[in-house]
C-alpha cells in the first residue's frame, strides 16, 4: 500500500473528522511477516480493515500482486475476496454460536470456490486436520471448544482458500500464555506451507521478535519507524518506538519503576501542524510544534523524526 488514509467523518465535527490513519505505506513479500506494533487505539485494526476493503480508503493506493484494488467495487472485488482473509482479535465473537464450525468453514470453502457440498466437505477435513483439530469435531459447536481452539478454526476459516495475504489482528490477546505459543507456531507453519505473506499486529514485542523478519511501528494513524526486526531491536531510533521499549522490564537489567511514555495520544478529530509526537516526546524542538517530519531512510531501516 502506498500514501494510505482513512477518514471517518463525524456530525458536528468540522474538517476530516477522525484521522485514523494518516499516510500510511508498507510492502509484504509473499513468505515474509511484518509486524505492526502500537498501542490501543492508534490505528492498527482500522489498518488492517482498510487493506481488506472493509473500509473504504479516504486516499492512498492498495495493491494486491500488482492490481490496484482501493476502490475496486462489487463482483470484481469479490473475485479477490480469497486472496486476502483476516483473523480477528476475539475468536469468542468471531464465530457463529448456532451453527457447527465444519459449517462455518465450509460456507468459506464453497463461497470463494465454486465446489460441491462433498468436495467442501472434504476440505473442511483437510484444513481441521492443517490446524491441528480432530476432523471429526467438524460436527461440534463453538463453545464445545476451548477459546485456543476456537482461534484454531478461526485460523482454519482463514486459511480455507489459501490466500496470498493474511492479517492476524492481535490473534493472541484473549488467551492464555501457553495457547499463545501455539496458536502462534500454528500461524508460523501454516504460513510457511502456503508461502503467505503475512501481517501480524500486536502490541506485545517479544511476539514480533519471534515471529517476524520485518516491523512498523505505528502511532497516532502514522507509521514513524520502520525496518528489519534486527536493526529495530538492536537500536531505536524513533523517541515513541525508545519509550515502548523502555516500558517493558528486561530480564538483564534491575530497575526500580518501568518507565512509561507520560501523556496520551493527541485527539484524532483535531488537525496537527506538526508531529503527532511531540506533546509526549522528550527530546521535541520548536520545529516539531510546527511542521510535520519526513520520512528519513538509513539503509532500510526509516524514522520519520527530526533528530
């Protein structure tokens, strides 16, 4: 994607209304995972829903293997529906409680591809069993699972046309430590099976060191640091993606008090002349008040920041 915004206007609410994503421009390579870290409400999932189409973009360009499909409408766009799936946050509200989760996977199944009831039938099978889950629990309801293997099937529904791009929104926040790691490993399989080009969001750090070869940090709609895991990890060079990892303990080291970033995000609804940073930032300049910073690259690893 390139330049990507997303708007939502609001009553009474004179200008753009809410910027919940402000130029935005990433790349996935098929077999690659990009992280995307931020805090709550700074613009992750409406990103994620964005690049899916199911939020229109205010301006910016998507691309999927070279088509451009931001404002693609109808059939065309359904057409494309297999490619890009996304697994949601919550798997407890992400299926259907009234319907078997062999049902539910085999409406994806023959939806998107053209088949027979027995031809889905077979590859609900095939992907309970790529997932890790018993084929003959196709027949069982949602909540005669536990919340890890819901989020199983969820990933299983996803997965059910192979696609080319898969988004993960937090697909761990609702589970336990234990089931985090596997339904990541399961992820991280899957993945390199089907040779997907993956985008994981996440809050939680140690997540994307383990899991991605790239990450963008995200804030206030904008990204403002980006590069390899390692050249991100090894030194930060932006002072938001600095203050999150100052905010984390770290096993080395003995402190006292974890250090937070002091203040909030600035209200999305008001304009911003200069960096959406600089209320928080410790290190902010006059210049930062005024003019909003650009994108610097340093050998692929990129800081949108004045210093």
């Amino acid at each position: 994607m390139d330049h990507l915004k997303k708007y939502f206007p609001v009553k009474g609410v004179h200008g753009p209304g809410v910027q919940a994503v402000e130029d935005v421009s990433l790349f996935i390579r098929r077999g690659e995972t990009l992280g995307l870290v931020g805090e709550s409400g700074c613009g992750k999932s409406t990103l994620a829903r964005t690049i899916l189409r199911l939020y229109e973009p205010t301006s910016g360009t998507i691309l999927l293997n070279g088509t451009d499909i931001s404002h693609m409408k109808g059939d065309a766009l359904r057409r494309l529906r297999p490619q890009m799936q996304m697994i949601f946050q919550d798997p407890m509200t992400s299926l259907n409680p009234v319907i078997t989760v062999g049902d539910q996977i085999a409406e994806a199944v023959e939806t998107h591809q053209k088949c027979s009831r027995r031809q889905a039938e077979q590859r609900v099978r095939e992907i309970l069993e790529l997932v890790g889950i018993a084929p003959e629990r196709a027949t069982d309801y949602p909540h005669q699972f536990s919340g890890g293997m819901k989020q199983r099937v969820v990933i299983g529904i996803a997965l059910a046309c192979n696609p080319k791009v898969l988004i993960a929104d937090e697909p761990t926040t609702a589970l336990d430590v234990t089931i985090q790691a596997q339904v990541l490993e399961t992820i991280a399989d899957l993945r390199k099976k089907l040779n997907t080009a993956l985008l994981l969001i996440t809050h939680d750090l140690g997540v994307v060191a383990q899991n991605c070869e790239y990450v963008s940090v995200i804030y206030a709609g904008e990204i403002v640091e980006s590069g390899t895991v390692h050249d991100v990890f090894k030194k930060q060079m932006h002072p938001y993606t600095e203050g999150l990892f100052s905010s984390i303990p770290n096993i080395h080291e003995h402190v006292e008090r974890l250090v937070p970033i002091p203040g909030l995000m600035p209200d999305p609804t008001k304009p911003i002349p200069g960096c959406r940073f600089a209320d928080r930032c410790p290190h902010c300049m006059e210049i930062c008040n005024t003019k909003a910073p650009g994108m610097a690259d340093f050998d692929g690893h990129q800081i949108k920041c004045f210093l």
